[in-house]
C-alpha cells in the first residue's frame, strides 16, 4: 500500500508540473509548426488539431492530456 501511494502521488506532483509549465512557460508553436499539425489532423480526421506549444521547459516533445491534448515542443534556437 506504501508503494502504491508513494508512486501515486508522484504521478500527481508530476502531472501538475507538466500543467504549469503548458501553462506558464509555453508559447504557440511557430507557424509551420501548426499548418502540419492541422494537416495531420484533418489526414486522421480529427475534429480539431492538437494544440501546439513551445517551452524552453522541455528537452524532448511531450505530449500531456488526453481529452484536450497538449503537444509541447522545446524551443528551437
């Protein structure tokens, strides 16, 4: 049970650090960035794209959520 509760609440803490950054520290993604996100949306037939965000936060793409997803990209220098 110790276990269970240790990961599960170090799930949360990173759950919540992945939302403030999506939410503090992101920027929309560069044009082309979103004119291929909304091909790859309509090629899949999505109701609507993937949101797209740049963060200086991230090294790697990560994606959070699943009902409203979220792609942040790192920063291109």
């Amino acid at each position: 049970m110790t276990g269970v509760l240790f990961l599960s609440i170090r799930l949360l803490f990173g759950w919540l650090k992945a939302h403030s950054i999506a939410r503090q520290n992101a920027t929309d993604a560069a044009p082309e960035w979103q004119r291929a996100a909304g091909r790859l949306a309509h090629a899949l037939n999505l109701r609507r794209a993937v949101q797209l965000l740049e963060s200086a936060a991230v090294e790697v793409p990560t994606v959070i959520g699943w009902l409203r997803p979220i792609v942040l990209l790192p920063l291109q220098r």
